[in-house]
C-alpha cells in the first residue's frame, strides 16, 4: 500500500513539474504545442485547428447522491491535448472516494456552442480507471484488477476563453466540481 502511494505521489509530482516547467517549452520554440500523444483517429482533418491545445482541470470537490461513512474528499489533477473536430485525449489523477490513489486515461468528444450558447459546452469522454481495489473494487462495473472501463458525461460553461467552470456525471455516485484552464 505505502508503495503504491509512493508511486502515485512520484507520478503527480512529475506531471506538476512538467506542467509547471511548460513555460520553457513555449519560450523554446513551443515543443509543448508539438507533443501529441493522443491517436490520429480522434483528428478531424477537415476541421479547423482548436483554438486550445491543452486543459488543466483542477476539482477540489465532489457531491455524492449517498452518503457512506468510508467516503473521502476527492481531489482531481487532469491534462487533456486538444484535436481538429472536437476530440481530445488525457490523463486525470485522483484520489477516488475511498482515499485510494487512482488515474483515468481517456479519450472523448468535446461539443461547443450548446442550445445557441456560444461558452456552453458538453464533453463525453471514456477510457480505464484504475484505483478501485481490495474492499472497494465492487464500488465500479466491471472491475477487474482494479481496471475498470468507464464513461463520463460533462457540462461546462466558459467563464473567459481560457477559463472554464465543470460539472461531470459519475454515474450513480455523484457529480464532480471541476475548474479548468485552457493554454
């Protein structure tokens, strides 16, 4: 167990740092703008570039539609890579409900301009979580390993062109509160 949060606090430490030394990237010729780790398949070649290439979502709270005694704060790190056409593809770290260290690797689809509404937005994205072990694994379908598939529903409203307030459907768990900023 304590290796396992070793490992998970390693991995945010790096990805904060990298986040976090970006500036030298975009002063050194935008190599961060050049990295695409996402699948060609999520491009929309005949679309027009987006006018983001990163999100960093933060959420520091989430509201669950039950109460249990076990449940712990869920705190939330997450860095998506923009495509043509609306898709994307990223990384989130967590603690999930249970205070266990966990990550979710995802793809989706990003709709902007909802119901007329040019800062309205719905994401939809899936992919693997991991971090639902030992007492808690039955806490998501299908879980095996402590790898489940999952797919995960959000509405956003953009605060400034950059800036972004979230809400995301966890299923029958509860809703997660996230603000994100794009670069």
């Amino acid at each position: 167990m304590i290796f396992r949060k070793k490992i998970f606090q390693i991995c945010a430490t790096v990805g904060l740092a990298w986040m976090c030394g970006s500036a030298d990237a975009w002063a050194n010729g935008n190599e961060l703008y050049d990295l695409q780790p996402c699948p060609a398949i999520l491009a929309d070649d005949q679309a027009a570039k987006p006018n983001k290439q990163w999100d960093l979502t933060l959420s520091p709270y989430t509201h669950h539609w039950s109460h249990n005694p076990d449940h712990r704060p869920v705190f939330l790190v997450a860095l998506d890579r923009h495509l043509s056409g609306g898709g994307f593809c990223g990384l989130a770290l967590f603690s999930n409900s249970f205070g266990q260290e966990s990550a979710y690797l995802y793809v989706g689809q990003q709709w902007d301009g909802l119901f007329g509404h040019p800062q309205l937005f719905t994401k939809l994205s899936g992919g693997l979580i991991y971090g639902y072990r030992d007492q808690f694994k039955d806490k998501v379908p299908y879980n095996k390993y402590g790898v489940s598939p999952v797919i995960i529903p959000s509405l956003g409203y953009a605060i400034t062109p950059k800036d972004s307030a979230q809400v995301y459907l966890l299923g029958t768990a509860g809703l997660l509160f996230a603000y994100g900023h794009s670069f």
